[in-house]
C-alpha cells in the first residue's frame, strides 16, 4: 500500500556558521525527517494486509521501507511449463485525496543564494517568497494549448497522489492487470461522491483505466522466456512517476533461474566457495522536485536507504553486487567505480549482466562496457581504475563480481556525474562531492580533487577467502530465448526516433518531445507487429544530457552507439535501458542530426515484441522528463492489426525452438488496438515554433 508518512533520511548538508563565528563547519550528513510517499508491506511474509489495516495509518501489521522489500520469483523451467513464479498483490492507495488531480501543479523554484535561501525543512516550503535576481522562480501553472490541442496537462506534472505499479524488466503482458502503465490509482472516493470510471482528462487515454481505493493485480506465471536477473518495481502514473520514485515507490525483484544455479554451481564447485549476493539500490529521496518547490539534494545519493554504508569481504573474495538505478534525475546519471588510488590495489570487476539480462559468454571475455565495443582496453582517465568504472543511468541494472584484493584494507566505491547541468547547478554539486571525497580521503585515500563522491565504504578484512573467477568456458551459456536477432533490411521496418529538448534546466522553458511531438494519450506512436524485429536508431540532440531511453515488456539488442570507440558493438548486448549518447554540442531539435560538423548523439538497436500484445511506452528514464512529454505509446498487435486477450500457457502448448509458446495471438479473442497517432511534422522543419520556440 502507499501512504505519506515521515521518515527519517541522509541528506548531505552545510550547517550553518555558529553565531560568533566567521568559520563554518565542516559539510556532514545529517538525518532530516521527510513526509515522502511510502510504500508499506505486510508486516509477517505471507499474511494479508486487510482493508481495517489499510485505513489504519498506525497498523501494527504493515512494515513501512524506502526503498520496498525484495520478491524473489523464479521462470517456469522449460518452455510450456506452468510452474514460473505467479504474483498476486492488491495495491491500495491512502494518500490524501486531491481537488483536482488532472490540473498541473504549479511550477516554483525556490532561491538557490541570496538571504535564506532554500527549502524550510520544518514545512516543505521555500524560506522566502522566489526571486528571479537569486535563482528562484515564482509560482506558474502550466497551460500549454498547440494547434488547439490541449498538451499541458497532461504533459505537466499532475496527479501527485495517484499511483500505479510497474514491473521494470518483466516479460508479460502489458494488459489490465498486470503490468498496464495506464491504470490510474487514486485515493478512495470522499463519502457521497460517485465514481466516474472514465479518464477525466486522457492522462492515459482510451487504455487508461481509473480506481479508486485499491487495483488487484494478478501477473500470470512467468514464463520460461522471462530472463532471469535483478529487476525492479516502482510507480510510474504519468505526471507523478517522478516525484513518487524521488519518494522512494520503488523496490526490488530477484528472478532467479538457470543462471543463477550455474553461476552459483561453479562458486561452490570450482570457484573457492559460496558466492555471496548483494543487491545495491541507488537512489535519491526528497520530498519534492526542485522544479515543484523541492530541495536541490542532489548530491545525497545513497545505497539501499544509507549515506555511505559499509560492506565487508574477506581477502580474495568474489562477490556478486547487484546494482539498480533506482533514482530519476539527470543529475543521477552515474559513473561508478573504484579510484585509482598510488600504492594501493582495487578490487577487480567484472560485469556479468546487464539490465536484468545475463552477458553472453563472449561478452563476459569482451566486457565491452568495462573495455570498449570490440573488447579493447579502455584508455586511462587518471581518475577511475577504468577497468571498475561503469555508467549507471537511472533504469538500469548492472550486475557485476567483484574480488577484493589480497591485502586488508579499506577501500570506496565512488560515483560521479556524467551529465552536463547548467554551470550553477553543476558546480553545486560537483563541489559537494569534492566536500565527500575530502571527508573520506583518510579512510580510503580519495584524491578529493578529482570530485568523486563515496557511494559506500568496502572493507577487506584480515581473513582469507581465496576464490577465482569463471572463464569463457565456464561461464552459463546464453538461454536459447536470448539468441542473437536478425538483421533488419527492410527499411519499412527501420525506424528513427528523436529524443529532442530545449532550454535543459531552465524554468519555465523547459520542453521534451520524442519526434517532434509530447505525450498523447490517444493514440501509438509505434506499433510492432509480434515477432517481426524493427531497428531503430535513436537521435539526442542535447549536448549535456544523455536520455535514458527504456521500454517495457521486452528487452532489446543494442548494436552500436555513437560515443563509443569503435560505435559497433562485436558482439550485441541485450538491454532494457539505454542512455542516448549526447550530441557534440547542444544543437536545435529540429537540426540536421548527421550534420558532419556537429553531429547529434545516436544508438541503433533491435526490438523485437514476442507473445504479448497490448500497449505500452517507451520513454524517457529521467522520470522529469517523461512527466513533462517525453514518452511514446507504443504497441504490439497481430498480423491482422489487433490485440487479443492474454492468458497463461496453454496445457500442452507447442513451443518454438528458441521456447518461446503460442501467445496472445494464437490463444486469445480478438480486441481492437490503438489507433496510430497521426504523422509527426518533418524533423527538420519550423514545427518548434508552435510550441513558441524560435
């Protein structure tokens, strides 16, 4: 269930200069209490929360985390089996009921200099009034209207206690009652007020389904075709996806299988023992958004809920991390590694997975995200041990073993930022992780110069666990579901799409748009036809920030991305979420893209939709963004251009050679699909001007 409640979280803070003091002290951590969206459990794994529990906001039967517990799940165990993990939840939302949840919240930035400047924590409300001479902005409320369509709302931020489930990483199907974006969760009914199970403005159009109160999801079981991996939860009703995962409505999935029992056989037989697993959860938590009033926190990045917590391994040890993303601003697109400290040995890394999905073999040898595309060494940066430093974006997931040296010690993972913000705020928070490399220079020898801020703390202790890693040989093999795709020749099935901002930070002026239009929920975007593959290549025409682009039900092949050295990979990487390398410099959304002189960033990959039909998005992973316009509808339909119901396997079902089984098409009635949204202006045209940019 989901509540505001106060809890009590690590911001990273500079308290103030003593009275009759001209020093200040030393910046710190320092517990705040929050009222931050909440997700609550039952209290004894296996009981039900009931609807007494419910309006109770003091239930002795419900456990209250940020991030949410871990559901361990497992797929059936061969094609057309039956007995994959099946889930079953009942999701109840007890936030405050809202006047009007479709009208836009109000945009305000409070001061960021000046006398009192910043968030009151006592009230959640800037000290001062906003002025523009110190970097606030008053309160504004949306309005956009282009060519006499309304587009703010939806595309604003809206509906802040309405909220969903989405199951990030899952292969099922998208229909009502499993992993459907489009439901709208909101607070029961006030007494005497009737439902109107219509969606009031569209935020989800004609597949948006509207409650109140409570929504019964019922997963069926998960197929053998579900890669096993590290997966996620978290709320995702568009207009307040954002602010609900700056809250902390996210929580974890371990879908264990055949690799698992592999990766884990060969540890215990071959490998120097038991592997130990630990699940990494990096996020951010805040009562609001900047944009909405919030405080500018963005240095407090922290680990399953702790600033800077501690892990500890033995000498020589293998451990496996599981790594989320679980945070939803741009300034949260991470690098993360060891440092290359003089004198001192890192522990070594290999990655093992990426975005839930196993690395093949070859690309466990490869390690092209450690190493470049075609498997060569990284060049040295002089910062990060490169052979450690991977990016995490927000959506991903990045599984990796990690072997501590063979002398006690202490050691920090730290992170930095790869996105570009405007000079005030990127040299905020660049200064603030320069503040958290200097606190932590004498544990772990960080050159606080070089601005990389701890995530947590490893500790080598003086004891021996000697253990090695797997080789190619020994490595799982690939599941015959994540077979390599087919090339794409037909060009009526190669695709572009433009991931396209103006004014990045600024506010208001801030826009979002994937090819040339903002979120409409009447209508796809894109439509695929089940188990025909489509390529596209996606285009960023930023030049600071690298849009996390992600979409559900199933993972893609990622074949090349222009920010690598070579751009193709050598062997092809599956994935689920992908931040668009930048362009070479921020250019209008409505240039030339393969202009030789200042080229946009560009990824090209396959997709192709198997067993489910339905629609579904694909958007953009910082969660602001996505709110505000940048996501697409997105569809799989028949052959014949409609949906049809979804339901289990069948008994006795017969199953392709990669085990994939008849699906929605083969064994389900037909329903009528969405209509495809009318053709987009043409990219290089004068379409910005509608939305009033020059």
């Amino acid at each position: 269930m989901v509540r505001i409640r106060e809890r009590c979280v690590p911001v990273w803070v500079q308290p103030p200069t003593p009275e009759g003091s001209t020093e200040a002290p030393p910046p710190r951590w320092e517990m705040q209490t929050l009222k931050l969206r909440t997700y609550g459990f039952p209290k004894v794994p296996g009981t039900k929360i009931t609807d007494a529990d419910a309006d109770d906001p003091n239930s002795p039967n419900i456990a209250w985390s940020a991030p949410g517990p871990t559901f361990v799940m497992h797929p059936a165990t061969k094609p057309g089996a039956d007995d994959g993990t099946r889930f079953k939840m009942r999701l109840y939302n007890r936030m405050p009921t809202e006047p009007d949840p479709d009208g836009c919240v109000p945009n305000v930035k409070c001061n960021t200099k000046g006398p009192d400047a910043g968030v009151d924590p006592a009230t959640g409300e800037c000290k001062v009034p906003p002025d523009r001479a110190f970097g606030g902005f008053p309160a504004q409320t949306p309005n956009q209207v282009v060519d006499g369509e309304v587009i703010e709302p939806p595309n604003c931020f809206h509906g802040n206690n309405s909220t969903n489930f989405h199951f990030h990483g899952f292969h099922v199907s998208p229909q009502l009652g499993q992993d459907n974006v489009g439901l709208e969760l909101r607070p029961p009914l006030p007494a005497g007020v009737a439902a109107d199970h219509a969606p009031s403005h569209g935020s989800h159009g004609a597949q948006g389904t509207l409650a109140y109160g409570h929504f019964d999801f019922n997963l069926d079981p998960l197929r053998y075709t579900q890669p096993p991996g590290t997966h996620w939860y978290h709320a995702h009703k568009h207009g307040s996806t954002a602010l609900q995962v700056l809250n902390g409505l996210v929580g974890t999935f371990e879908i264990r299988g055949e690799f698992d029992q592999q990766l884990e056989g060969y540890f215990k037989t071959q490998g120097g023992g038991e592997l130990v697993d630990r699940l990494m959860v990096v996020q951010q938590l805040q009562e609001k958004q900047p944009g909405l009033g919030g405080a500018d926190q963005n240095s407090s990045v922290l680990v399953n809920g702790q600033a800077n917590p501690i892990v500890r391994m033995a000498k020589g040890e293998i451990q496996r991390w599981r790594f989320i993303g679980a945070t939803m601003q741009a300034s949260a697109s991470l690098r993360v590694g060891f440092p290359d400290v003089p004198g001192r040995k890192s522990p070594e890394v290999r990655q093992i997975a990426m975005d839930g999905v196993q690395l093949s073999p070859e690309n466990y040898t490869c390690q092209p995200f450690l190493n470049n595309p075609d498997c060569t060494p990284a060049a040295d940066d002089s910062a990060f041990n490169e052979l450690t430093a991977f990016a995490l974006a927000p959506g991903n997931r990045i599984d990796v073993l990690v072997q501590a040296p063979t002398e006690a010690g202490v050691h920090c993972l730290v992170h930095d930022i790869t996105t570009v913000l405007d000079p005030a705020a990127d040299d905020k928070i660049r200064v603030a992780l320069r503040q958290r490399a200097t606190a932590a220079a004498g544990t772990c020898g960080i050159d606080p110069n070089t601005g990389l801020g701890p995530l947590f703390t490893l500790i080598v202790e003086d004891r021996d666990k000697p253990m090695t890693f797997p080789e190619q040989s020994q490595f799982p093999p690939m599941a015959s579901y994540l077979a390599n795709l087919p090339e794409v020749t037909d060009p009526s099935l190669q695709k572009d799409l433009y991931y396209q901002m103006v004014n990045q930070g600024n506010l208001p002026g801030s826009q979002f748009w994937i090819s040339q239009v903002k979120y409409s929920s009447g209508c796809a975007n894109e439509t695929l036809v089940i188990d025909q593959p489509q390529q596209w290549t996606l285009w960023n025409n930023s030049g600071g920030i690298s849009h996390p682009f992600h979409i559900h039900q199933n993972p893609f092949q990622l074949l090349s991305q222009s920010d690598r050295t070579p751009n193709d990979y050598k062997y092809p990487v599956w994935r689920d979420t992908l931040a668009i390398p930048k362009a070479a410099k921020t250019v209008p959304p409505n240039s030339n893209p393969t202009d030789p002189t200042n080229p946009w960033g560009h990824a090209k990959l396959v997709y192709v939709a198997k067993e489910f039909t339905g629609g579904f998005v694909n958007h953009c992973h910082i969660l602001g963004h996505e709110d505000r316009g940048m996501m697409h509808n997105t569809q799989a339909v028949c052959a014949d251009g409609s949906y049809a119901t979804t339901g289990p396997v069948p008994p006795g079902a017969q199953c392709d050679a990669e085990g994939f089984c008849p699906g929605d098409c083969e064994t389900g009635e037909r329903e009528t699909a969405m209509t495809p949204c009318p053709a987009p202006p043409p990219q290089q045209s004068d379409w910005p001007k509608a939305y009033g940019v020059p």
